[in-house]
C-alpha cells in the first residue's frame, strides 16, 4: 500500500521492496528492444518496508535478466535465444558444413558442382569462400580417414552399401552439431532453405547419388524435419522453376 505524503509524495507507508544486486552481466537479444543489448544479470531480496524503513526480510527474488538500455527484466531463459550477431555466424556455418559433406559425399570433380557450393557459401556470409578452398578443406579430412571423398569401400561380403564413408562420418557429426542448435531457432521456411541449398549442390551434376540422398536425409534430421517433409523438398528441387 502506498499514500501521497505532504514532503515525499512516492513514499511507501506499508509494502515489500526489492533490493537488486548484479551478479554478472554480458550481451543478449532484448525482447523488449528487438535488438542486441547489453544486460545485467541480478539477484534480489525483499524486504517489509515502513515509511521507507526496510523491516523483515521476505526472501530471495530471481535471479533475472535486466536489459541496460529498456531497463526490461526477463527470466533466464530468454539467454537461449542467440544474440543476431550469434545467430548470423551459426546460420554461416551451417550452410557451409552443409556443402562440406554434399560434396564429400558426392565428390568434387565436377565443376558444376564446385561453383554451387561456393555460390551457397558466399551468400550465406563467406565471401571469400573459394573452389580451392572447399576441397582443400574435403582433402584434408580425407586425409585424417584415410580414404577419398565420395569413395566407398565396399563391406567384406561384396553388398552394395550406401551412407557416410569415414570421411562423411566426420562430417555427419559436423552437421548436428552444427544445425541442431540452430533449428530451434529457424522458421520452417528458413529450415527448409537449408536443405535445398544442400539439394541444389547435389543436383548441379545430375541426378542425386545415394550418397548425397544419405547426407541430405541427415541435414533434414538435424533440421528437425520428418523424413516426408524431407523427401517433398528433395524431390521438388530437381523440378526446374
């Protein structure tokens, strides 16, 4: 409860207060701003207060997020949402990874091939991105598995197989770490994109290899996209617009 005094017309009579204490602060995506901001993260504790004398404690509040430009305060959840700057370089790198283990998969012989990846990779942020450095790249992890990209060793009973060789393996990897984080955070036409993007590099020399097809049904997992949502993009994507 509040009165208007004569001399202190804000004065609380009877009431709680809370006393914040900041305990660490950094850069988030303010809600309230629409933007990155710089915030405060703090503790508090209320307190009976009388006449503005604070009397009995009344416990432990937060802690929370206050944002240093609004003065908005929000629970700590709202630090999962990456920052813009953060959010820009992971959608970077996914795109990326996503052309690595397409033309891991299906090999970099083909110019065609080569010139839209690079063409994926520079629109997504890398602008300097290059055919040489992109298999330079796929050279190199072949090289730590010992085999080349887009080759598979057949298994030991002469079946035919399909999926990840060691070096897509690795790159398999690469691809949930990298879009996992990122789905969440991605409307469903923007994980969509992702995915054709991929497609679009698998078909620039023909018709998808059943090693591409493996690597893009991964991109759509990590994408958090059912298999039939899947198989809708990457047929759609051979259908010329």
């Amino acid at each position: 409860m509040h009165a208007q005094g004569r001399h202190s017309p804000d004065r609380c009579v009877v009431g709680v207060r809370t006393v914040w204490r900041t305990v660490g602060d950094g850069e988030f995506f303010c809600p309230g701003c629409g933007g990155d901001r710089n915030y405060h993260r703090r503790t508090g504790r209320r307190r009976l207060v009388a006449f503005g004398v604070p009397l009995l404690p009344r416990g432990p509040v937060g802690p929370i997020v206050e944002c240093t430009a609004c003065r908005g305060r929000f629970a700590m959840d709202v630090l999962d949402h990456p920052t813009t700057t953060r959010f820009s370089a992971m959608l970077r790198d996914a795109v990326h990874t996503v052309a690595l283990a397409v033309l891991a998969a299906g090999g970099t012989e083909a110019r065609t091939v080569r010139r839209a990846a690079v063409g994926a990779v520079r629109a997504a942020g890398f602008a300097d991105c290059s055919e040489e450095q992109l298999v330079t790249l796929i050279e190199a992890l072949a090289a730590d598995t010992g085999r080349l990209p887009g080759r598979y060793a057949p298994p030991p009973d002469g079946a035919s197989r399909d999926g990840f060789d060691p070096c897509g393996t690795a790159l398999a990897i690469e691809l949930h770490e990298s879009l996992e984080p990122l789905a969440p955070h991605l409307a469903p036409a923007g994980r969509e994109s992702i995915l054709l993007q991929g497609a679009r590099i698998a078909l620039a020399d023909g018709p998808y290899r059943p090693a591409e097809r493996e690597v893009l049904a991964t991109v759509g997992r990590a994408l958090l996209l059912c298999p039939e949502d899947t198989d809708r993009l990457l047929a759609a994507a051979r259908t010329p617009s």
